[in-house]
C-alpha cells in the first residue's frame, strides 16, 4: 500500500519528469526545424505531413535517447525544492528513514524505466523506421547516392558473393562473382561483367558472365558472350547497403535474427548491433541509478540551492555520457565485449551511487 509520502513524492517525480520531456522536446524540434525548414519548402511538403511523418517519430527518438538524462533532472529539480523548503528535514525528523524515503523515488523511476524498456525495444524502433526514411528521401537525400566497393558476403551456407562496384541509385553491380562450395571444395562460381536488380522476388539479370563447373574431370567453362541471363538468389539491394542508422530501425525481437544472419552471410562487422540490443536494456537501468545519484545530491539543503544541484546534475549526467562513449569506442574496436562496453558506464556509476546514498543526510 502506498502512504500519503509515496503518493506525494511519486506524483511530483513524474509530474516533473513530464514537465522536462515537453520543455526540452519543444526545444529539439524548434532547433531541428530552424536547420530544416529550407528543404521543407524546397519539396513543398504539407505541414501535417511533416509532423505526422517526422516530428512526432522525431521526438519520440529524442526522447529514446535523453530520457536518464530527463530523470536525472527531474528528480534533482523537485527534491531540490523540498530541500529548500525544508520539507527533508521536516520528514526525516519525523522519524522515516532515509532508506524508506527514497523507496517512493525507486518506485516512480521504475515506472519510467519500464515505460523507456518497452519503447526502447519495440516502439522506437518502428518509429525511427518512419523517421529515417523520411529524412533519407527529403533532407539528406544525397545520403542514399553513391558507390559500395569491395562486398564480400554468404548468402546461403555453402554460396558466397563478392562484388567489387554497387551502385545503390541504380541497384546494378559491376564485377560480380558468386562461389558455390560442397564442403571445403570449390563446386562452381559464376563471373558477370554486370549484374541489374529486376525486382522481387530476387530477381537479377547478369550480362557477359561466364560459368565454371568443377568435377572430377577438371574445369568446364561456359562463355556467354555478350548474352544475358534472368537467375534468381537469395539478395536484394538491401542486403548491400546499410544506412549508419539501420541498427536503429529493428526491432529487438528481429534484431537478434539480425544480427545472426549478419554472421552467417559473413559481413563481419554485427558488434554495432550487438551493442545496440544491450543498451535498449542499459538505458532503462541508468534510469534507475541517477535516480537515486538525484536523491542523494538534491536532499541536503545546501546554500545555492536549486542552482547548485542542477549545475552538479549537469556535470554528472555529462560525465556519464562521456564514459558511455568512450567505452562503447573501445567495444566497436574489439578492445571490450559488446556487454562490457554497454554496462561499464552503469557498473561504475552504480558505485558512485551507493557512495553518495551513504554519505546522504540522514
């Protein structure tokens, strides 16, 4: 049952929490759209269109990312002001603990952390879908033109690509080869002057391609000639080109067979996804702790005030996103586990925690 105190704290933890996502969502979307109103008007897109399609998916994204930061502001924010107005004082002279105050805190940023888990790992990722393709095809458009050189990849098991030129505007490779294997032995490969997307499903046309079988008797070669040829496999244009932001459009429920299918077809570089499943974890749980880092800090009515406990929240929570980069750098670049680079900054802020909650007023 929650008392008259877990009633009053947690109703002013949220309602504060709500009054700094409007404030600061209000000011990302003023910011982004003074950057971005030329191309607004340039592809003469409809108000409506623009919130619907990219601002509200916009600051849902932002808020993805900024929501321990908005905890941590939140909670120093109010608990500051009952410091002040000696309403800290009042209770724990009342007889409550300050282990039993701060349970009112664990609760309201529970709530939130739960709510952020929820949309970290399935809201988000859908909206940023909608998001990012609307800014692919009207504010940066030209992030979309140009070459891949040099992609090696399985498609299936035993059948490997290699392709040195792709053209993602116009879905065509130049020097294209695909290898079949029985086992360790080379079967056959395929060698095209060009290969042309057709469209779904998987079809391509190759054009000057010559086929190499292998067998028992030797090497048979078949040329083409400046003929082509409509074959179909297991690859798309998508499979070629991914945006930095992909990992930011997948759910989690499809983001694991993601990143196991990056494995197998052999790209190499799923660290980046990896990293990502984990923080939509992470970031709910960092919730937690500068909730409690907020507690402790805010609680001790100090001279300065308000003014004091922010400026020190700031520091905190910039100190925290410095660590959370650098340690994920060193996972992207093999020196760390992709668990380790995600969860160091929370381990050690964790401690820092428990610290300041001993150290308290009490």
């Amino acid at each position: 049952m929650l008392k008259i105190l877990d009633r009053y704290i947690i109703k002013k933890f949220l309602s504060s929490f709500l009054f700094v996502i409007l404030i600061f969502s209000m000011i990302a979307v003023i910011i982004d759209f003074s950057q971005n109103v030329e191309e607004f008007i340039d592809e003469k897109l409809p108000a409506g269109r623009v919130a619907k399609e990219y601002y509200l998916n916009f600051v849902i994204f932002i808020n993805g990312l900024l929501w321990p930061l908005f905890a941590l502001i939140s909670v120093i924010f109010f608990t500051s002001r009952m410091a002040y107005n000696s309403e800290i004082i009042s209770i724990l002279n009342a007889g409550v603990s300050f282990r039993r105050f701060i349970r009112p805190y664990l609760i309201g940023g529970g709530i939130i952390a739960l709510v952020h888990l929820i949309l970290n790992h399935f809201v988000i990722p859908i909206s940023n879908e909608t998001r990012l393709d609307f800014f692919h095809s009207y504010i940066m458009k030209e992030s979309d033109k140009g070459s891949t050189r040099d992609v090696h990849m399985f498609i299936e098991p035993q059948t490997k690509i290699y392709v040195r030129d792709y053209f993602k505007r116009d879905s065509f490779a130049r020097n294209f080869r695909i290898e079949t294997f029985e086992g360790s032995r080379l079967k056959s490969f395929i060698e095209a002057e060009e290969i042309r997307w057709l469209g779904r499903p998987n079809k391509w046309q190759m054009s000057n391609y010559e086929i190499h079988e292998f067998d028992s008797l030797g090497e048979k070669i078949f040329v083409s000639g400046k003929s082509t040829l409509d074959t179909a496999f297991r690859l798309t244009p998508e499979d070629f080109v991914r945006y930095d932001a992909t990992r930011e459009m997948i759910p989690s429920n499809r983001l694991s067979d993601f990143i196991e299918e990056e494995r197998l077809r052999g790209i190499g570089n799923t660290k980046i996804y990896e990293i990502e499943l984990y923080r939509r974890t992470a970031d709910p749980f960092t919730i937690i702790i500068v909730t409690l880092i907020g507690v402790a800090v805010a609680s001790r009515k100090v001279r300065g005030g308000m003014g004091l406990h922010l400026a020190l929240g700031v520091v905190l929570g910039a100190v925290f996103i410095f660590l959370s980069k650098f340690s994920i750098t060193f996972a992207t670049n093999e020196a760390l586990s992709a668990f380790m680079g995600v969860w160091i900054p929370n381990m050690i802020f964790s401690v820092v925690a428990l610290v300041l909650i001993l150290k308290a007023q009490k």
